[in-house]
C-alpha cells in the first residue's frame, strides 16, 4: 500500500518536471522500450532540431529542417553518412528515414514538433521509422527488431 502511494507521489512530482524540460533536452523512449530518441541543441541556422535515435548496438544521427511554404518539421535520420563534400547518392545511401515529425498528447490531438526553447510534448510520432530501420539494408544482422513508431516523453537532460 505505501509503494502505491509512493509511486502515485513521484508521478505527480515528476509529471510537471517532465511538462517544463525543452525540445532539445527532451529524452523519449519507445512503447516497447527497446528504442530512445535523445534531443540536443542544434548547431546552425537551417537545422532546428537535433537528436539521436539509439536502438540497441545502433546509434542513428537525427536532425530537423522545417519546410518552407506550409511549414512542417522535417526529420532525417542517418547513419555513418561520409564528412565534407558528400554527394546525393552518398547522402541517399546513408539515409535511413525520412519524415514529419508529429506530436500527440493525452488527448489523441496531433501536433508538429516543437521548435527548440518550447516545451517538450507528452508523444512523438515518426511515421514508419520502425518499418524503415528494420529494412535497411545496412541493419540486416540485427537480432533486435524496432515495433513501434511512438516515443514517450520520459526524462529530461541536465
């Protein structure tokens, strides 16, 4: 009985914790636990977001560039893409997903991601990331298949 009143307790506590961190120290973990999506300040004008999407052994490069005309955070994730001077080709083999970056909260509302300073939503939705990195060709020994596509907020970086 006090472990459900502890636990109700920290949950309380920690929930408005968690509602103030910003987009870019937001740290998100898959439904089935087996995936973690880090934030982290973006260097640069263009890129608005920047992240890590880690899966087991895997560590994939994540960035977010907004669309002009109707605006929409556009996410890519990568994966040991060349340094300097790299080509379309060299860029397209690299790139493991991409997609807009949706939020939803407690509510099933659908939002676009934050932009950095903002608060960090309750929901992330990558649209068939979970499809894209378990086909990629460069990941076809990988034991540790990813099954969802949602990220829960679930902690946030010092």
């Amino acid at each position: 009985m006090k472990a459900v009143a502890l636990a109700s307790a920290l949950a309380f506590v920690a929930g408005p914790c968690l509602a103030a961190c910003p987009i870019e120290l937001s740290v998100y973990t898959g439904r089935d636990g087996a995936a973690a999506i880090e934030f982290r300040p973006a260097k640069g004008a263009a890129v608005t977001n920047a992240f890590r999407l880690i899966h087991g052994e895997l560590a994939l490069d994540g960035f977010v560039m907004w669309s002009e005309g109707i605006e929409r955070p556009n996410g890519i994730l990568s994966h040991q893409c060349p340094d300097g001077d790299v080509t379309g080709p060299e860029y397209d083999a690299c790139t493991v997903w991409a997609g807009v970056i949706y939020t939803v909260d407690a509510s099933g509302e659908v939002g676009l991601l934050p932009r950095p300073g903002e608060s960090a939503p309750e929901r992330l939705l990558f649209p068939d990331v979970a499809h894209a990195i378990d086909t990629f060709p460069d990941f076809s020994g990988i034991e540790s298949k990813l099954s969802w596509d949602v990220f829960n907020l679930s902690g946030c970086q010092e």
